[in-house]
C-alpha cells in the first residue's frame, strides 16, 4: 500500500514512519497542499492522506478517482475540506480520525478560557518589557458562572467534564442531544442569552457556517467570553471584530480563524502583505489567537498515525468502513 501524504512537516513524519515500517505501508511525503492544483503528485499510490487545510474539493475529489485513488486519508476529526458530496457519488470513502483525543482539544481551550479571563498573555508581554504593573489584568472568578457549549461530541463532552470541575454551570446545544447524558440541553438562542462564557465544539457544515455573526453576538451577555478550537469558518471574522470595537466581549481565544488556511502551521513572519482582517483581528488586547495547536500533543499524534493508517489496512484488507465520513453523518440524519 502506497500513500501520498501532503502537507508534511517533520513532526508527522516522527509520527507515521515507525508505524508505517511495521505495516508495511509505503509513504511518500510531500510539503505541498493537497488541491487541485497538486493532485497529481497523487498519480500512482493507494491512498492519499491529507490535512485541515487541504483543499480536496470536487475537481480534485474526481482527479483522485481517475488516478485510481481507493481512499481518502484525513489525519483529523474535521472533514470540510473534502467535498463529501462528490466523494459519495464517486464510491470513494473518506476515512477520518474522530478522536484521537478528545482531552487534548479540551484542555486546550480550558488553557485559551483561563489566559483571556485573566489576561495572562498581556501580562506575560508586560513582564518580557519588566512593566509588572496589573492595571488592566483583572478576571473573574469561574466558579458559579454559566459556560454554554455548542456541540457535544467526544471533545465537547471532555469540555464540560473540565468545566463542571471549575465549578461551572454548564449548559448546552447540539442539534444532535445524547439523551443518555446528563447534559443540560438548550436552545440555541437560551445558551447565547445565558451564558458567561461560549466555546465551540461543533464541526464546520452548511448549518454551522458563521453560526457567530452579527445577530447572535446581539443576543450574547455583554462582557462574554467567547472560545473556538473547532473550526475557523464558524465565526464570521469581520462581524466578530465590528463587536470586539463595541466592547461586547471580556475576552476572545481562539485556535482557528477563517483566513488560517494562507497562514497556519507556516512561518510566515517574514510576508509584508499580510492580511488586513487578521491583522486587525490580533491587534486587540482581549485576543488571544494560536495556530491550530490545540490538537498537538504526545498523544495525540500517537493516535493519529494509528488510527489513519488502520483505517486504511482494515478498509483494503476487510472492507472496513467504520471511520468514513458520509456513512458517520448518514447515522447520525437518519
């Protein structure tokens, strides 16, 4: 079994090349995106393995159909950027990784939640210049507040674990309820209305693009803490930062972002056009903006390398479907 994997960086190749030499699974690594610019590089392999970034759209979703593609490899939870719907049309299973871990994106926006309330990262660049002054540092107490999470997956579920432990009223939405939890369920618009803090955990669809725009930030507490380690498309950018201009928000931490794709998991300090919206967006103080890390631990990449390549032995050896995408969000509609 030969792999395209795109996107590389040196960290995934820790991660596969030892699992990779025991399954006998050939790979071949490329820096390049996967799109439809690129997908030729994917002429000859099995598989072709790709990331959040990647942009596997219908042209390309065909292309790896005629190249004789038998699987499409997502080393993550998050399926938005392959076009499912062609994949389906094509026969062509899009096999993910739903949780490799659920705590280490859990724990991360808890670490995103605890910096803005208490402005650690403005006080750690106050103490780089040795100003200890904490005028402006103050946060509140969580303890007794409400957080409201949307969407309550296996990373949504972890996160109200770590929230209940805060001692926090936890409340929450999803369109689809685990009605044999003991999960507080809402609706959309008592969550927004109710909640101190609001974290997003819910994958990035039709249905849920910009679900945070300018008329559901209205409905929000002034003063709300807002975080999102899910997708960057579930924020609308320019409607975020038109609110954080009027004040709306004690703080705002977020993992992801809606122009990420140019910029995230590259350097790119040295680009002197940089984009206006994103530079706008880190300009405030209450912001709080990493690249995509919240997945990054030991753990985590462990997991992913095993179950990515799994997927594709049990799916070539067995017919084993159980990590494909469509048939996951079939279950779920029906």
């Amino acid at each position: 079994m030969r792999i395209a994997f795109f996107s590389t960086k040196p960290y995934d190749k820790e991660a596969f090349d030892p699992l990779a030499k025991d399954m006998n699974i050939e790979i071949d690594y490329f820096g390049e995106q996967l799109t439809p610019e690129t997908v030729s590089l994917a002429k000859g392999y099995d598989a072709t393995c790709s990331f959040v970034n990647d942009n596997v759209d219908a042209t390309a979703v065909k292309a790896l159909k005629d190249y004789g593609i038998k699987a499409i490899l997502l080393r993550c939870a998050g399926f938005d950027s392959v076009d499912l719907d062609k994949a389906k049309e094509l026969d062509l299973p899009v096999l993910r990784v739903p949780a490799y871990s659920p705590e280490a994106v859990a724990e991360f926006a808890a670490t995103l939640l605890l910096a803005v309330n208490r402005r650690v990262h403005t006080g750690y660049n106050r103490s780089k210049e040795f100003n200890f002054e904490i005028d402006g540092l103050r946060g509140m107490v969580l303890k007794g507040k409400t957080a409201g999470v949307i969407g309550t997956g296996r990373i949504g579920k972890a996160t109200i674990n770590i929230l209940r432990g805060f001692g926090m009223n936890v409340i929450a939405y999803d369109i689809y309820q685990d009605t044999e939890s003991d999960i507080n369920y809402v609706s959309l618009d008592e969550l927004f209305a109710k909640s101190d803090v609001i974290t997003l955990h819910t994958p990035l669809t039709p249905e849920t693009e910009h679900m945070i725009n300018s008329e559901t930030i209205a409905k929000m507490k002034d003063g709300v803490i807002l975080i999102n380690t899910a997708r960057g498309g579930l924020i609308n950018t320019e409607d975020l930062i038109k609110a954080l201009e009027e004040d709306k928000f004690r703080g705002v931490g977020l993992d992801v972002c809606e122009q990420e794709s140019e910029y995230f998991f590259e350097d790119n300090s040295h680009v002197i056009n940089k984009d206006r919206t994103l530079q706008r967006l880190v300009s405030f103080n209450k912001v709080l903006l990493t690249g995509h890390q919240a997945f990054f631990t030991d753990e985590s990449m462990d997991a992913i390398a095993e179950v990515t390549l799994n997927n594709l032995k049990n799916f070539v050896e067995n017919g084993d479907l159980t990590n494909e995408v469509n048939l996951f969000l079939e279950s779920i509609q029906g």
